[in-house]
C-alpha cells in the first residue's frame, strides 16, 4: 500500500471511530469534567474495554503502531460510549500537546454539522444549499452584509472551502476578520 493511500485509509478510521464515539446515545449522556477535576472516565483492562465498548484493545495497539510508522510525533484516543479506553502517545505527542492541526478541522466540523442535521432536520431545510448569511444564523452585529456575495454563500460551499472567503484576510467592515473573495 501506497503511503498516500495509508494515510487516507488511517484518516477515513479515525473519522468512523469518532462518528462512532458521537453518535451513541450512551457518549451524548456523558460530558467529562476538565482534567483539573478528574477528566475523562477511563477503562485500562482489556476484558472491561470489551465487554462495557465492544473494543478490542489489540486491534487498537495495532492501529497505533500503523499510526506511529506513519509520522514522527502524534497519538491515538479512543473514546467510547463515553470512556476514554485507549491513550497512547509517541515522539512530541503528549495530552498537553498543541499541535498546528491545519485542516483537520474541516473533519471534524463536517461531522458535527451531519449529526446536527440529522437530529435537528429542520434546522437546515434546503440542507447543503441553505444559505447561511442570515439573521438566523448569524448575530445582528453581521448585518448590513458589506459584500452582497455573502447573501448567497450556501451551507455546503462552508463545509467544502468553496464560499469563496479569505480566511486570513483583516478588514476593518467586518469583526470577524474576513472578506467575500471571487471564486
């Protein structure tokens, strides 16, 4: 296997494991207290991991050495049904780390938006082509528009980078920091 088709087949599991992890009606009745209170509920034994998660802990050991003969620094966190059953770092990679994560983000609000579309449907009516720059979703402080191009900035073109929005840019008509730019 390629090392650019390894990385998309480690990116695609660790999104299924998150979904995975988001999506259990038991994990949405658990939040973890800060760090500094305690943290995450955690599980170390195998045979508990299994039997309260369903996860076997060798086949995460294996993803982490795949992870780990991927890149120099970095880390695996499992969590599940809201225990945090796997957490093993390697190189740089610490819980304390604040790695440049770049676009990754993107992943993970492209998840986040599909579960709020799907448990709250009727947020997003025209669901990726709902336009975005209205007062129903935007604060007052947004409005007027200073570029009529942003009236038209659909959903889908957010999640996808394609609004044509110059996410660097400071100009002084918009608080947030950004302007429409043409596509």
């Amino acid at each position: 296997m390629k090392i650019s088709q390894a990385k998309w087949v480690v990116s695609r599991i660790c999104v299924l494991v998150l979904l995975a992890a988001c999506v259990t009606p038991l994990f949405a009745q658990y939040f973890p207290p800060p760090d500094s209170a305690g943290g995450w509920r955690t599980l170390t034994k195998a045979d508990e991991i299994r039997r309260k998660t369903g996860l076997d802990v060798k086949k995460l050991d294996e993803a982490f050495e795949y992870i780990q003969g991927s890149t120099r620094n970095g880390g695996l966190l499992v969590v599940r049904h809201g225990w945090l059953v796997y957490e093993r770092y390697f190189g740089r990679g610490s819980r304390e780390a604040t790695p440049n994560t770049g676009s990754c983000g993107k992943s993970f609000t492209s998840i986040a938006m599909g579960i709020l579309m799907h448990e709250r449907p009727g947020l997003f009516l025209d669901g990726l082509d709902q336009k975005v720059y209205t007062p129903r979703y935007l604060p007052a402080e947004a409005f007027p528009v200073n570029d009529p191009r942003k009236r038209e900035i659909k959903l889908g073109q957010l999640l996808a980078m394609t609004a044509g929005l110059a996410g660097k840019s400071l100009c002084p008509l918009n608080p947030l920091g950004w302007t429409a730019g043409r596509r």
